[in-house]
C-alpha cells in the first residue's frame, strides 16, 4: 500500500515499557478500597487500559477519583524505580522518522497527568497531536481518539497508520478507518506472543513490525 501521511503510535506497551510500574501503582491505588492488596496477576488479568475506566469498573464511580488520584501519585513515586524507560531503538525510530518529515502522534488510554510524567522518555517534541483518556469520551477500541488525533492533524483517518502492540489498538485503528500495524517488539514472553498472534489476523494488519527499527526501514529507509 501507499506510504501513509502521518504515524500514530500506542504509548504504554509499544513506545514505553510501563509494564511493571503501572501493575504496582494500581495494586496501591485500589487496595486501601478493596480491603486487600490484589495480586499483580489480579490486576493483569483484567487488562487494564484506559485508566479511570479500568478502576471506575474495578472500585466503582463513588471511588474512582480518588483512586485515581492515588494512582497518579504512585506512579510518580515508582517510576524510578519500576519504570522502564522507552525500548530499545523506540527514540532512534522517532528520530528517523520526525526528519523523513511524517507528522506523529500518540493516542493512549493514559491520562493526562501521567502522560506529563511519561513524556520526557519519548521526547513530546516528536508529536504534533498526543490525545489522551481525558481527550475522549470513549477510549480504545473505540475508534474517537484515533479519529480526534487526525482531525487535529488535519489529515484524511485513510492516509494515516496506527501502530500499537494490542488487539485493541488494532480493532481501534480498523474501525477509525486507518492502516494498522502490530507492533511485536514487546512481546518477549513466548506464550504471550503466540497468543497474540494467533489473534492478530482477524484484524488483517497491514504489517507486522518485529522492532522500531522496522518501522523506519519501512516508512524512512534512507534515514
């Protein structure tokens, strides 16, 4: 297919490994509510995405604010201790492509508070639009970030690519209309990649990236 016009990206999962970081800051953050500490593998298999959703579901309406309150000043607390920074190759991608000239942007189910806290690991001077869980009404896979973000750009959903390492990133870019590709770097884990995978085509995605220097090969390959 055409080159795409502009790049979106996912951030948690696909640009920035949080993993870890954000299972410990949600154990904290619902615990004082549930009585109990919940195990990581608890929290995890809930798949928590966009923020105040996963804990509005998870503690309810009446606690989700100030769970989301603790949440946010966890992950501050953690984050130098438990976050993993971007992957390895993720700024070097970002740099080939900001000078082959695409327009980039992130739409992710973070909130805006810990997105503040996440950018300096990706540089927010590569992306002309970062959209938010507070930007939307209904985050991913709902489609409305994805569309919002190539409004802002003012370019055509069908001349712009996703790239995100879920299924949900690719119902959301398939549904917005856009090219989607499956990012692979982050599934180190064997079982965690074979399901995935077996997953993926349902979506029918236009490409399967195994690194972020996949990506530049493919929409940059003279940088």
């Amino acid at each position: 297919m055409k080159a795409p016009e502009a790049l979106l990206f996912d951030l948690d999962g696909t640009l920035v490994n949080t993993y870890r970081l954000y299972l410990e800051a949600y154990r904290r953050a619902v615990a004082p509510v549930l009585g109990r500490e919940p195990t990581l593998e608890e929290i995890a298999a809930r798949t928590p995405s966009a923020e105040r959703r996963f804990l509005m579901e998870w503690v309810g309406e009446e606690h989700a604010d100030r769970c989301h309150d603790d949440l946010c000043r966890h992950y501050a607390e953690l984050l130098g201790a438990l976050g993993r920074g971007p992957y390895e190759g993720v700024r070097e991608m970002l740099t080939a492509l900001t000078s082959a000239g695409y327009p980039l942007g992130i739409v992710t189910g973070k909130g805006r508070r810990i997105w503040e806290l996440t950018e300096p690991w990706v540089g927010g001077h590569h992306f002309e639009v970062v959209i938010t869980e507070d930007d939307v009404a209904h985050p991913k896979p709902h489609p409305e970030g994805l569309i919002l973000a190539a409004e802002r750009l003012a370019i055509p959903p069908a001349k712009v690519a996703y790239i995100g390492d879920s299924l949900s990133d690719l119902a959301a870019g398939r549904e917005a209309g856009m090219a989607v590709g499956a990012a692979l770097w982050p599934k180190t884990d064997a079982e965690d990649r074979e399901s995935f995978l077996a997953a993926v085509p349902r979506y029918a995605p236009d490409w399967l990236f195994e690194s972020p220097a996949d990506v530049t090969r493919r929409f940059a390959s003279w940088c």
